[in-house]
C-alpha cells in the first residue's frame, strides 16, 4: 500500500466578494496571509510535495510562497470551479501513487493535528475517496450530507436542490477530500458542468465515485470553524475578532 502524501491547496481565486484587487489568498488575518496559515498547516502532514493550483495574479502568490519546500504550482488560467481546479494537477501527478489531500487557501483555521488521524484512517483501509464533513446549527448555502439509516453516505445534495427535510440536516459539506491517486483523475475527467455556472465541481465526485463502487467514507469533524472560509471582508473581521 502506498502511504505517500501530497497536499493540493486550491489558490487560484480572485475573492470577488472582498472587493479588493488583492488575491483572497494573501489578504492578512492577525497579521499573516491567508495562505501562510494553510501551508503551515500543510507541511506538518510532512508530505512529498505541496502542490499549489493559482490563477489570478498567480505571480503575487508565487512570489508570496516560493521560498518554501517541496512546493509546486500548477494554473487555473479559467475560473471554471474546484473540479477543474484539482484537474490541473494531473500532468505532475499522473504517473504518481499514493493519496492528494484537497485544501483551500482561504480557510485558515484548519489544523493538522484535526486532519493525520483521518488520512491515516483513509491509507489503512486503501480507501478511493474521503470527504470531511462538520455540523453548523445553521448550514444554509451550503451542500447537505444525506446519509442513509446505517450512517452510510448517500449523497450531498447542495442547498437549492434541498426539500423541507434536508434543509434540516446540521451536517455539511466543507469540500475537503482525500483522493488515491491516480484514480482521482479518473473521478475528475468524468465531471461535467451541467450547472447554471458551467462550472466543475469537485462535489460530483461523490456520485461518479459512487457509481464506479469505489471506496468512499464521510467523517465528520467535532470543530465546523476549523473549516470554514473566508468569502467577504466581513467574514475576515469576525476572524479578526
């Protein structure tokens, strides 16, 4: 079994909803970078590499983060979503084995210390896909997870695609995942953008993975802070707080 680890982090956004030219990833909270809080993070899991996907102003985040080991960078030149986001790393990763962490460089609060127990949960069962999930009292925007009556997942269904029931469920999905490799560019290349966004999302991996009878588990994390990111200004000065 291949133990080997590498930590994608997904950097590649403009951060809109920040109103600032500045990409999301290097805006300051408490004095450091956005991005420095997940790297940190990153290289505790002591893994291979740490592949950076950036697209807008990608060279101030290069700048930014060269210095570090072990890192890698891959482009996102079109924003067309967080599946078409991990895709970009398979010419580096194509002839690789082991498993890729997903991270986000705009979620700083995400420990390593919450994360090593499940990845290595997901190596010692050789599982094909792992998706964190959490609990918020009030999940509204973000995708519900179904789960059946043995607690199996079923599916995530996103919040505009909710009944009256599910938009009860607490337990959500945070979009961190581990993947085997290279099976996890066999899941991406089969997701299509059948969205009002026409956009790939790294979420319809659940399903192909699901309908190819892969391996897949959701484990949910006590601390939903520890996964949530930074989207507005707003969302920075509550951090801030």
């Amino acid at each position: 079994m291949d133990k080997e680890l590498r930590v994608v982090v997904l950097a590649a956004g403009k951060g809109t909803r920040m109103n600032s030219s500045l990409p999301k990833v290097l805006h300051k909270l408490c004095g450091k970078s956005l991005i420095d809080y997940v790297l940190d993070e990153s290289e505790l899991f002591k893994p291979v590499e740490i592949i950076l996907v950036v697209g807008f102003e990608k060279n101030k985040v290069i700048l930014h983060t060269e210095n570090r080991e072990n890192i890698k960078y891959c482009t996102q030149s079109d924003q067309l979503g967080t599946g078409h986001a991990v895709l970009q790393t398979e010419e580096l990763l194509k002839n690789k084995k082991g498993h890729i962490l997903i991270l986000y460089g705009d979620v700083p609060n995400i420990k390593s210390s919450t994360l090593q127990p499940i990845i290595d949960d997901h190596v010692k069962n050789n599982r094909d896909l792992t998706l964190i999930t959490a609990e918020l009292e009030n999940p509204y925007g973000y995708g519900r997870i179904i789960r059946d009556k043995n607690g199996r997942l079923l599916k995530i269904v996103e919040e505009k695609d909710c009944n009256d029931d599910e938009k009860k469920i607490k337990e959500w999905n945070p979009g961190i995942y581990i993947f085997k490799i290279p099976e996890v560019f066999d899941i991406l290349n089969k997701i299509k953008a059948n969205n009002a966004s026409e956009e790939y999302y790294l979420t319809d991996a659940i399903g192909i993975a699901q309908q190819a009878n892969m391996h897949i588990e959701a484990i949910k994390i006590a601390n939903s802070k520890e996964v949530i990111g930074v989207n507005t200004a707003d969302q920075l000065e509550e951090l801030e707080s």
